[in-house]
C-alpha cells in the first residue's frame, strides 16, 4: 500500500497577517481618508486664496488703474505674501486676465446658453439686460470696463484679450439671438443681425455714463434698456 505523504503543518502567521480580513480589509480606506481630508482641505484653502487675491485685485485694479498697480499693493490687501499671487499667476498681466473672466464672463455667457423654446428672444434680451444691471453696471465690475476704455489704447494685450474673451463671444451670441428673432418674426430688422453692437450700445453706455455723469444726472438704467427693446421688438401691448 501506497502511504500518501504527510501534509505539511500550516506555517503559523504573524499577529498583525491574522489580524487581517474582513475587518482588516473594511479598516484599509479609512487609513487613506485622513490624507484625502487634508488634501480637500487645502484645495479649499487654496481655492480660498485664490478668491481672495482676485477680490484684491480688483479694488487695486479698478483704484490705481492698470499701470499703477503693484502686485505688492494686492499681496497686502489679500493678506498674503507677493510669492503667493506667483503660485497662481505667471504676472500682473495673467491676474488682470483672470479678473476679467470671473468678473465679466459669466454675465455674457447668459447670451451663448441655448434658448428654451418658450422663451422669447426679448425675454432672453431682458433677462440679460437685468443680470448686466445687477452684476457689472452697479457693482465695481463695471469699473473693469471702463478701466479696460480708459487704457486700453496704452496696453494693447489688454484690450485684445478683453476682445477675444468677452466682446466676441458676446457678440457672436447677440447675432444668434437675432437671427432667431428674424426667423421667429419678433425682430423685423434682418440688418440688426450684421450690427448686434446695436442692441448693447446701451448697456455699454451705462457704464460710461454713470461714472462720468451719474452724480450730475443720474441714468435710470432700466428705463433706457427698456426703450431700447421697445424700439426693436415693439412696444408691449
């Protein structure tokens, strides 16, 4: 008769092997949750930063002007060290770009979105007109426009990015907003569509007035954009 070898014994295994297994397994993620806490938490802090670098820099920007502007002065009023403005931007002229975006962006981006199909284009119009008020006209945004006129002629990349980010998106979104209210028979003006700098004039014109003129003859703003609708739509009935 053929004796079948002897089994080998089992090894015996260390303390922390059998204290591995289910529990062990569970215990794992909870060991990678501290270091994903601190790293959300200073993606938060740096986001909070971030922030407020860019709130800095528009008091400064829209005090000082473009030219006067020391990325010192914003440190100071961030209330962070200048090395801390180079983690996020490559100069001053990067943190003026950025400012623009997340000042101006979100407001012309209101003429890009898709228009519902029970929605008029004098409502999307209207609707724009009130977020510009709201937003940038009445706010120290709009003092970035008038900024951005005032020397724009001196520093040229300046004026061209604000074009390419914001003036053109804008005004590719007012043409597609007229053309749709041409095929929609709102708008009888097919030639408003070659001009849409037209429809805007007078939001741009609010910007301006106000900060020449306002404490010497205030502008009822919505009044104005309100006649301007009227005079391409129609007046309401």
């Amino acid at each position: 008769m053929v004796r079948s070898p002897p089994e080998k014994p089992a090894r015996p295994q260390p303390p922390a092997a059998r204290r591995r297994g289910s529990a062990g397994a569970a215990a794992r993620p909870s060991k990678l949750s501290a270091p994903d806490a601190a790293g959300g938490a200073r993606a938060a802090k740096a986001a909070e930063r971030r922030a407020a670098i860019i709130a800095a820099a528009l008091d400064e920007f829209t005090t000082r002007g473009f030219a006067a502007t020391r990325l010192d002065d914003v440190a100071k009023r961030a209330g962070v060290a200048k090395g801390t403005i180079y983690l996020y931007f490559t100069d001053k002229e990067a943190l003026f770009q950025e400012l623009v975006r997340a000042s101006l962006l979100p407001t012309v981006n209101r003429l890009r979105a898709p228009l519902p199909a029970d929605v008029s284009v004098r409502q999307m119009l209207e609707s724009f007109a009130e977020a510009f008020l709201r937003d940038v006209a009445q706010t120290r945004r709009g003092d970035i426009v008038r900024l951005i006129i005032a020397e724009g002629t001196r520093f040229p990349s300046l004026a061209e990015f604000h074009y390419r980010t914001v003036v053109e998106p804008g005004m590719a979104g007012l043409r597609r907003l007229i053309e749709l209210g041409v095929a929609r028979g709102e708008i009888k003006s097919t030639a408003l569509a070659q001009f849409p700098q037209l429809v805007v004039a007078p939001a741009m014109l609010t910007v301006i007035w106000q900060a020449l003129f306002g404490r010497f003859a205030p502008l009822d703003m919505q009044a104005m954009l309100r006649t301007q609708l009227d005079l391409i739509f129609g007046e309401r009935t």
